[in-house]
C-alpha cells in the first residue's frame, strides 16, 4: 500500500491582521528563515561510506554484547547494522510525513499570523527531513524500507484526524517531536557514516525550533482551560507518550537476518534485561536521559503532566520533577 486517507474536520481561520502579536513566536519564523538548507545541496553525498560498511556504532544494535552477538560473523553483524539503521531511519522518516501532513492542518487552524507563519516555516522543515531520509535510505542504505510500526501510525492517525490545534501541538510538537530530536541526536553522536552524522546534525537545527513553538504556545491555553478540558489534555498527552515510549522494535530486521521466532524472543528479552538493569551502552543512556528529562520538564513546565497521571507515568519508566501537583 503506497498511500493511506486519513478524514478530518478541521475549521480554516482566514487571518486579516498582519501585525505582531506574539513577538517570540515572530522571533522563531525570523530564524527558520534565516536557517533554511537544501538537502540537495547542503548534506555531502559524495563522501565515501565507511570501509567496513556501518553506519552507526555496533553499540545501537540491541543484542550488541549479548551472547548470541558474539556468534555472529562479521557480516551479519555489518547487515544488521545496516538493517538496524534503515529501521530506525524509516520511523523517523514516516515521523517527518507525519509531521508535514500535520503542520499543513496547523497552519489552517491556529489563530494569529505570527503562529501561521512559523507553521508554514515547518510545512517546509518536514518536507526537506522527509526528502533527506529518504535519499539516505534510498542511496546510502540500498533502498531498505520497512512499513510504518503500529503504534506510530495510530499515533499520527490521532493527530491527524484531531480538529483541535492545541492537542495537536500537544502530541507533535512536545511529545514526537521530543523523541525525535534524541534519537537524532544519538544517531548523530554514534555515526560511523559521515554523510549520517551531517544529515541528523542539520535536522537538530530545525526540530530545536519545533519544540520551541510548543513552549510558548501552550502555557496560555492550558492556564485558561477549564478543569475538563486540563484533565483531556492531560490523558491525551499520556496517550501519546504510551504510542511513542513502547511498542518499537525492529522485528524486520533481524526477520531478514534469518533469525528464527524463537531466537527473536531470546532478542526481546535481552533487551528487556538491558533496560532493567539500565545497563545501555553510553550512547543509548544518554539517548534516555535526554529524552526523559528534557520530555517530562518540558510538559511539566506547561502544566500536562500531574499528580493524577503519576502511576501511568512511571509505568513507563517517567519520573515526574518535584514540585508537581
């Protein structure tokens, strides 16, 4: 299937006044402007792939140290290495789809010019990410693609098909965009293939600015809502951290690798092992941390996450900051 419809009520604001009214969120669309690159141009893909043919550390393939990793040869660890990548870089790359197809709905729907402008600066964002990922999957991975995980398209069929801006915002901009910019970031410090490390390091530069949308244009609406719709707002950012936190495993790949059922078991469970004991590689620890701390505060700061959601939260392995009611 080469395309899915997703259907939305979504109500168009046809702005009339150009002025500025919110200077921060102007500030922003200033600097997308100012910071936009061309995928064609601006990422280096003439330079060589690495000798040995991986494109991340060893250390980001989950069985990596396990005993059945010390059986492999050294080419089935180079194709999972590869395999393992285009995965993680197809999430990523629906995620950037996502986000396009979301940003368009956004600049419909939000109120003022200054959020309209920014969102359409985003449209522009996403669709560059979408093109670049593919390319690399395309040119630098021999074209491996794997379908949309489960748990990403409900995520994105939510948002999609939310006619309010505020819980879309909610979901993309603090919630996915969040788990984004860590892997992204991971990825970007594991590289083993150059063309990798540029590619994420340009995308960091514009999902900085996504999140920074989130931030200031959230506090006002959760400040103003009724207890109802705080109690709404927070469950659906709950739900949405569920879709993104569990539920992405690169079952395909190690599918290709000709893995039997039950040795992808004995995979999971070693993974399972690995994060109960937190016993991750440096690149993956960080990966956590970042993408806890900086997710958690940041929703913590506006208001979504309280008291009330606790147990769901440490359900997932979330802890929430101290000070929170």
């Amino acid at each position: 299937m080469h395309a899915r419809t997703i259907t939305s009520p979504l109500a168009t604001t046809f702005e009339l006044d150009y002025s500025t009214a919110e200077p921060e969120v102007r500030r922003l669309y200033e600097n997308a402007k100012r910071d936009q690159w061309n995928a064609s141009r601006d990422i280096p893909w003439s330079t060589p792939q690495p000798d040995d043919g991986r494109v991340l550390a060893d250390e980001l393939v989950d069985i990596h140290g396990s005993p059945m990793w010390a059986t492999l040869g050294e080419q089935d660890r180079v194709t999972l290495n590869r395999r393992i990548a285009a995965w993680r870089l197809g999430v990523l790359m629906y995620g950037e789809q996502g986000a396009l197809l979301a940003c368009s709905q956004l600049v419909d729907i939000v109120h003022g010019t200054d959020l309209k402008f920014f969102q359409a600066t985003q449209v522009m964002d996403e669709a560059r990410h979408n093109e670049v990922l593919d390319r690399y999957i395309r040119e630098r991975l021999d074209d491996v693609r794997y379908e949309m995980p489960v748990n990403e398209r409900d995520l994105f069929d939510a948002i999609l098909s939310e006619s309010r801006w505020y819980l879309k915002t909610i979901a993309l901009q603090l919630v996915a965009e969040t788990f984004a910019v860590s892997l992204f970031r991971m990825m970007a410090e594991s590289a083993r293939d150059p063309v990798l490390g540029e590619l994420c390091r340009r995308v960091l530069g514009d999902e900085a600015r996504h999140m920074g949308f989130g931030m200031l244009s959230l506090p006002e609406v959760v400040r103003e809502a009724s207890e109802q719709e705080r109690r709404e707002m927070e469950d659906y950012t709950v739900w949405a951290l569920e879709k993104t936190l569990l539920g992405f495993f690169p079952l395909e790949a190690y599918q290709d690798l000709g893995l039997s059922p039950t040795e992808i078991e004995e995979v999971r469970r070693y993974r399972r092992d690995t994060a109960a004991r937190n016993d991750y590689a440096p690149f993956r620890k960080y990966f956590k941390r970042d993408m806890h701390g900086s997710m958690v505060q940041n929703l913590a700061r506006i208001g979504l996450v309280t008291e009330r959601v606790r147990p769901r939260l440490e359900a997932l392995g979330l802890s929430l900051p101290a000070g929170i009611v």
